[in-house]
C-alpha cells in the first residue's frame, strides 16, 4: 500500500475511497504487472470554523470545541471521529483535517466558567450549535471535502451547579470520582476533574455548568459504580455505590475441515436508555 499526507489533506493511502473508512487499493507489482505512472489523487480535508460569543457578544475564551463525526442513521447514529480545537483570545476557534461528512458541533469545558467568582458563580453550559443545550435539539453541520464550513455560536451563562455526593463501598483503598458529560448518540466528553474521596466518602464538584452528566466512582484504575444525573443550578446531593457492570460469557468455535480453530468474539451496543 502507499500512502501520502500533504498539508491540507488528511494522511490516506492509495485510492482511498473515504477518509478513515480503511478502503485503501494495494498496488501489485513483479513480473507481468505494471506500476508505472500512477496517478496518486488524493482528497483535500475540510474545516469547521467560527466565532463563540456571550449574550453580550465578547468572546469566550479558552472554550473546548469538539466536531463529531455521526454515522448511521436513527437509533443507529454513532459517533465514528472527533477532532477538537479551543477558542482564542477572541473567541475563534479552527477545527481542520476533517472528512467530508456530517459534524455535530460541541463547545464545553473549563472555559465555560464565566465568572468564578461573582455570587453566585455562573458559567457557560455545554452547548452544541447552533446555541442549544439539549444534545438532541444540535443541528447537524454537512461538510464536502476541501469546504470551509462557517459556524459562529452565541452561549448563554447559567447559575453554576454544585455536585456533592456520598461513597458507599467497601474495602476499597482508593478511590476517586470522574465527571463527563452526557451528549447525543452515547458520547461522553471528559472535563478533566477527578476527585478523590474523603475519609468520610464524600466528594464535591463546583462550578459546573447546568447539564447531563456521567458519574463515576473508580477503584483503583477500575470503574466501581456509576451515575448519570440532570444537575441544575445550585446544590446538588447524590450517593455513589458499587454498580454491578454487565457481563457477557460466550465460547466461540470454528471448524474446518475437522480442525477446531479460535474467533473474537466482538460486541457492539446497539441501544441506550440514557
């Protein structure tokens, strides 16, 4: 196979079909074949780009912008790719190397405090453009290949929330809590806070923007127990215990032949309640 990357163009491989979709052409070479003068084409990326400003149109800065790639279509909608930028000091933000595809534009993070210190605190929630916050109300953005796409995005601050919660496990050495939030398809997008509890299992998030949100109590390095929670403005009380996590047992077998061989056994969720 060969493969080429230029500035402008996302790395592909010969005669590939789709960006990211692995359906590259190989090139066969040796007596009776070939492969002179090929024509290597490869496919320009494209770019979601725009303005994020408050109510009083001043910038917002330092804001995370994540373009999610969807595939599917109704209750098969996946999230396949992402590519992530961060707003500047004006608020501009410049998400490249993107395939021709359909984008469901995310804006969240630390950023998103808007004043920390006012009384009370207040920040940006997680928003998809064009400005909404219910991750099923996001209008999907179609880029072609070698497009620029425009997407300005005006947020509104909310009252911040705070998430206080209590730890109910046993015989456990360490353990510490995650938070990501809850967008459309399954995605998750992780806000880089981790807790680790008190003596007394307790554990406190502030200044978060109003949303959906996954919880999750870890031991060790593995997940112990989870919540999904609506937080509103203000306080916020919840209690985390061990969650027992699904389990699967198959034994797969393949014969040919009279020879018994091995298989991966592969798993896809196919639906959510969240």
């Amino acid at each position: 196979l060969l493969s080429a990357e230029r500035l402008g163009f996302v790395p592909q491989s010969y005669m590939e079909r789709a960006l990211y979709q692995e359906l590259a052409t190989g090139i066969v070479i040796g007596e009776g074949f070939s492969a002179d003068s090929i024509v290597f084409r490869m496919i320009p990326s494209s770019v979601i780009a725009g303005y994020i400003t408050d109510t009083r149109g001043e910038p917002v800065v330092g804001l995370n912008v994540l373009a999610m790639r969807v595939t599917g279509a109704g209750a098969q909608r996946r999230v396949l790719q992402t590519a992530a930028s961060r707003t500047d000091d004006r608020g501009y933000y410049r998400v490249r190397s993107l395939a021709a595809g359909r984008y469901v534009l995310v804006m969240y993070g630390e950023g998103g405090i808007a004043a920390k210190e006012a009384d009370p605190a207040l920040a940006y929630p997680v928003t998809y453009f064009p400005g909404a916050i219910d991750p099923s109300a996001a209008q999907p953005i179609l880029v072609e290949a070698g497009m620029e796409a425009r997407c300005d995005t005006t947020i509104r601050a909310m009252v911040a929330a705070t998430l206080r919660g209590d730890v109910d496990f046993v015989g456990a050495r360490t353990l510490f809590v995650t938070i990501s939030a809850v967008g459309p398809y399954g995605s998750r997008f992780d806000l880089g806070r981790r807790i680790y509890t008190s003596h007394l299992g307790k554990f406190t998030f502030a200044n978060l923007p109003p949303g959906r949100y996954a919880v999750n109590l870890w031991n060790d390095q593995r997940i112990a127990g989870y919540r999904v929670v609506d937080l509103v403005s203000g306080d916020n009380q919840i209690s985390l215990g061990e969650t027992p996590l699904a389990r699967v047992t198959a034994k797969v077998e393949i014969r040919r032949g009279g020879a018994a061989g091995s298989a991966v056994l592969v798993l896809r969720r196919v639906g959510s309640s969240e």
